[in-house]
C-alpha cells in the first residue's frame, strides 16, 4: 500500500516538474519583455546622467530629487521645480477635465445605445468604435483642422459675420481638453453601455409611478445601478489621458507639455535619462494609485450587491 501511494505521488510530482518546464519558456518571456525593461529604468532613475545622453553608472538620487526639486546654478541650493509642478498640475487637472467631459457626453451616448431595440444597438455600437480604426495621430490632425486659426470653426464664424479675426485655440489647455475628449471618449462610452444594457428598466418606470421626476430617476435609480460602468469607464479614460504624448504634441505645441512630453524631453533633448527614468516611474505610481482606487470601488460595489 505505501508502495502504490509513493508511486502516485512520484507520478504527480513528475506531471507538476513537467508542467513547470513546458510553461518555462513563456515564463522567461514574460520576465524579459515586461519585468526587464522596467527593471532597467528603476536602475537607471538611481543613475548619473551622461554629458550627451545615456547614463553613467555611478550610484545618485539626483534623478529623483529633480522630479519635484531643481539646484541653483549659482550656489547649488534647492528650490522646487516651478515647471515641472506645473506641468504635473496641467496633466492632472486635464486628465481630470477630460474625465469630466467624456462622462457628460458618454452618459447620454451609452443610454441613448442601451434604450434602443435589440438589432439596433450593434449598429449604434459599430458607429462607437470606428474611430479606433483610425490612427491616433490622424484623429489628432483631424481635430487641428477643425479648431485652427483657418480651420473650419473660424472659418465658419467669420463667414457668419460673428468674429473678425479668428479665435487662438490652437497650442492652448482648451485644445487639448477638446483632443482628449474626443480621442477618449469611446473608451467612456463602452463601459457605461455595458453597465446601462444590464438595467432593469421597470425600475424607472417603477420610480415615474412614485411621482419622481427625471432628474430624481436620474439621480435615485439610474445612476446607482450604472455606478460601476462610471468608475471603469473614468479609470480608462484618466490613466491613458494622464500619461498621453501625441494629442499634447500636436495641440499643445511646446508651451502645453503633460507629463508623456516631459518624459520624452528628458530622453530626447534633455539628455537626462535618469530624471526620465524617474519621471516614467512616478507616473507609473500615479497609475497604480488610480487602479487601487478602482479595485476598493469594485470591491465595496460588488460586497454591497452581495
């Protein structure tokens, strides 16, 4: 008998061994395509920056310390780097504008979606997500012709007589909010409607019967059942916009960098690999502190429908 059972678990310990080793190579994979390049840029963030780019291994924090700090030339003191605090402000708060906007377009979008019959939201869905068969840099050139100093919103105010000389939207906080939100927007769209189509909409009928207007069904029942769909789809819209480079290349010009413009610069013409380095993984923990956010709501949701 104890033959027989040292014999299973010689089998099992052989079939785990073999299940580890055939998993192996994708393991390895995984480690050098993800775990490395990140690996590479927490070394280099704790490195001395060339004279011409790339680093020099000797051991530094200055990267780090110029994240939020900046030395005087003159006497080395330390004082806060007005214009990264800047630029981080701007990203944060356009990140967050952003949210905002394609929350207010998105919701009306993914109801509208979800209270039409059932062969017709495929159709409304497909319309959704055709921008993403364009590329990003083109929808970017796209919302440059339209907002320009010749493109077509001036163009068609000065031929209506309302303006004289065209309005300056071009390299400004508000072109890239215009940018954003139409670049992102899809991704607000499809988890509200994902949330919307799952609603009980005898509920609403249910809450006009108790005499409660539209903005109180709006309030009372509608948006507590489409909570989740709010949260996923601002998490998606927040992360990407938070770190974007090509819409603040193209609208903002050189005066209205985010943070994927300052990083690029570190790498680029700044020649400070490892400031870049730090600066990509603050933005990383930015990120992560968004996600968690995400996770406890989901959390709490789903315990409170338990």
């Amino acid at each position: 008998m104890a033959s027989a059972e040292q014999v299973a678990k010689d089998a099992e310990r052989r079939e785990i061994r073999d299940r580890w080793l055939l998993s192996a190579p994708a393991l390895i994979i995984i480690f050098l395509a993800a775990t490395g390049p990140l690996l590479i840029v927490v070394i280099y963030s704790f490195l001395t920056p060339g004279p011409y780019g790339d680093v020099v291994w000797k051991f530094s924090t200055d990267g780090w310390l110029s994240v939020l700090m900046q030395r005087d030339i003159f006497d080395d003191t330390l004082a806060f780097a007005d214009a990264h605090l800047s630029i981080f402000w701007r990203s944060a708060k356009l990140s967050f504008m952003t949210t905002i906007f394609t929350l207010l377009f998105g919701f009306p979008t993914a109801y509208f979606i979800a209270t039409r019959p059932a062969r017709q939201r495929n159709v409304w869905l497909f319309l959704i997500t055709i921008p993403f068969w364009t590329n990003l840099l083109i929808r970017t050139f796209a919302i440059q012709e339209v907002i320009r100093n010749e493109g077509i919103v001036n163009t068609v105010l000065i031929k209506l007589g309302i303006i004289s000389q065209p309005i300056q939207m071009m390299f400004t906080d508000f072109a890239l909010m215009v940018g954003m939100t139409y670049v992102y927007l899809p991704l607000m769209v499809l988890p509200l409607y994902a949330s919307m189509e799952k609603i009980d909409f005898r509920l609403v009928e249910a809450g006009y019967d108790l005499y409660a207007n539209r903005f109180q069904v709006l309030r009372r029942v509608i948006i507590p059942l489409v909570k989740p769909g709010i949260i996923a789809g601002s998490i998606l819209v927040f992360i990407p916009a938070l770190g974007a480079y090509v819409t603040p290349r193209v609208l903002g010009g050189s005066k209205n960098m985010m943070l994927g413009n300052l990083i690029e610069l570190q790498f680029g013409q700044g020649r400070n690999w490892p400031l870049g380095s730090a600066l990509s993984l603050s933005l990383m923990a930015i990120v992560m502190v968004a996600l968690l956010f995400y996770v406890r709501s989901a959390g709490r949701q789903g315990g409170a429908h338990g």
